[in-house]
C-alpha cells in the first residue's frame, strides 16, 4: 500500500492553485462582470474587462499564501483518504469541499480585517470558495489519474508507466501500444 508524502500534499496544494490562479477564479470573474456588464444599460464591456484584471491577479497572488496554508490540512487530509483506501471520487470530492472551506474562511478573516465586522455578505465567501473548491477538484482529478496512480506504484516516471487492464498491473507504455496494433490471434 503507498503512503501519503508531504511531497504528495504539495504537488496537490501547488496543481490545484495554478487551476484557481488560471482557470476557475478568471473564469468565474468574467462570467460575473458580464453579467454585471450586461445588466447595465448601455453593456459596459471596458469595465467588465478591468473588473477581471483588477480581481484575478490580485486573488492568484493571495491564494498561493491560501495554499502555502492549506498544505498541512491536504497532508493530513490525505493521509485519511489513503489509510482508510477511499476510492477516487471520494477523494475528489473530500479535497474539494477542504479547498472550498478553508477558502471560504480564509475570505471571513480578510473581510473581518478589512471591515471590522464578523459578518461578511454570503456572496463574497460563495465567490471565493466555488472556485477554489471547483480548482482543487480538477488538481486532485488530474493528481490522480490513472497513468500517475500506475506510476506512483511502480515507482517510475508517470511518462513510462501506464495501468494494466485489470487496473492491478503496471505495464510498459510499448507493451500497451503492441497490444492495440497486434490482432487478436497474435
């Protein structure tokens, strides 16, 4: 049975900031300043396009402090996951609410820093912590695909290593490639 390295925790903390960073949090301010654009009357697309800008880049530069963070809870969280042998969409699903919550108060402390008040606007903790919960999902999706799960057993570079058909055995990426060519009688 693998174990759950620090290592691990970091390459998980570290792929799902780079999908919030670029994807999701991008994503989710653009799909709120166009339809906070086109709800004004004429659409202002320039402000919609600052509006993404002035909130993305600042947010990447504060979620990888968020991430730093979150490493010792994804270590610990992991180390659960792998001693009681939780399949992969448990995995993903328990990383992700983990992303979404630390998230959501890591937003209560700013706004409680920033205002003085305890109580920020639900929408602010939703807007911050979807995204994070939808980037670390993907990251833990994409950190425990098949081929790097395969790789991770055997020990080998996750590029040289693919999962056997009875998902057991880890076999050579040569050996799949013959066995697609290769008729049946062969």
């Amino acid at each position: 049975m693998r174990t759950w390295t620090a290592g691990d925790a970091v390459g998980l903390a570290l792929r799902s900031w780079l999908w919030m960073a670029f994807v999701t949090t991008p994503a989710t301010t653009l799909l709120g300043a166009a339809w906070l654009a086109a709800a004004s009357s004429p659409p202002n697309v320039g402000s919609a396009a600052l509006t993404v800008l002035l909130v993305s880049v600042p947010t990447g530069v504060v979620s990888l402090a968020g991430a730093v963070l979150a490493v010792p809870f994804t270590f610990v969280l992991g180390r659960v996951l792998v001693h009681g042998r939780a399949h992969r969409p448990t995995a993903i699903v328990a990383h992700a609410v983990l992303a979404g919550v630390l998230a959501a108060l890591g937003m209560q402390v700013v706004v409680a820093l920033w205002s003085g008040s305890w109580t920020p606007p639900p929408s602010w903790t939703l807007l911050v912590s979807v995204p994070a919960g939808l980037a670390a999902a993907i990251g833990t999706a994409r950190f425990t695909a098949p081929i790097q799960v395969a790789a991770l057993r055997s020990g080998a570079p996750a590029d040289h290593r693919v999962v056997g058909d009875d998902d057991r055995t880890v076999v050579s990426v040569d050996e799949v490639r013959g066995r697609a060519t290769s008729t049946p009688d062969e």
